[in-house]
C-alpha cells in the first residue's frame, strides 16, 4: 500500500518498520517535551499522513513506554482520520506522565506506532428490537471462570 506522508522536520528520518515482522511503525519525536509529573501532554510526531481510503491509522504506544518512561496513553489509543491531512495535522501522541517527577522525552525517541487497519463505514437501519435475548447487561457474563 502506497501511503502519503510528509515529514514537519525533514531532517529526521521517515517512520520505518524495526523488523520484518513489525505490523506497526514506530514514530520519531520532532522535539524534547517534558511533561510534568501527573500532567497530560501532546509529543509531536513529525510527520502528516494522508491515510488511504478504507483505512484508519492507529496510533499505539510503545509497550515499554509506561515501564521505561512512567507515560501512559489517557486515551489508550489514537485514531487518524482519512481527512485528517491539512498542513497542520501533524501527529501528535496524548500522554500522561504517572510518575512523581517530570519526565522528559528526547527528540528522535520511538514513543508511539502506528498501525493500518481496514474500516468499513456503516449504514444504520433503524429496529424496534433484535429478536434475540440478552446477555443481561455490561458485564453479565463475571470475571472468573
């Protein structure tokens, strides 16, 4: 799949697959940001992507973020648009710094990655029911074996 992108800073390199098997690719931070110790704050990703037809990107952090730099996403994760392409859209990853002190995250670092997945727009078609019994409700079916 051919993907549009341009990078802010063209002097860092493009987001890359790490290894052949990667189905995600990692973002490269544009800048230093701190973010204060319980504080949410927007790293900026570098780049703008046009995001193909039938497709969304999702934006996921790294699974080492929380135990390496105590940041978790508040969102857990972050859906691009396809319309999501102006000169101004650049990615940016939400996170929130769950430690007791400021954490700083460096320009350059692979905070986050991004992943392709298909969609499908829906046409809703109103019911007055579905025919089928239910469940009983959020979190009718326990949490134990």
């Amino acid at each position: 799949m051919k993907v549009h992108i341009q990078r802010v800073d063209p002097t860092l390199p493009l987001p890359k697959y790490e290894t052949a098997g990667a189905i995600g690719f990692d973002l490269i931070t544009r800048e230093t940001t701190v973010i204060e110790a319980g504080k949410i704050g927007l790293v900026p990703g570098n780049v703008i992507v046009r995001v193909p037809e039938g497709h969304a990107l999702i934006i996921l952090p790294r699974s080492s973020l929380p135990r390496k730099k105590a940041l978790v996403c508040p969102h857990s994760l972050g859906v691009i648009d396809q319309d999501y392409h102006g000169p101004k859209d650049e990615i940016f990853v939400q996170v929130q710094n769950v430690s007791d002190h400021p954490v700083t995250v460096e320009r350059g670092e692979r905070i986050a990655q991004g992943l392709f997945v298909r969609v499908d727009r829906a046409e809703w078609e109103e019911v007055d029911g579905h025919g089928a019994e239910t469940r009983g409700g959020f979190g009718s079916t326990g949490t134990h074996v």
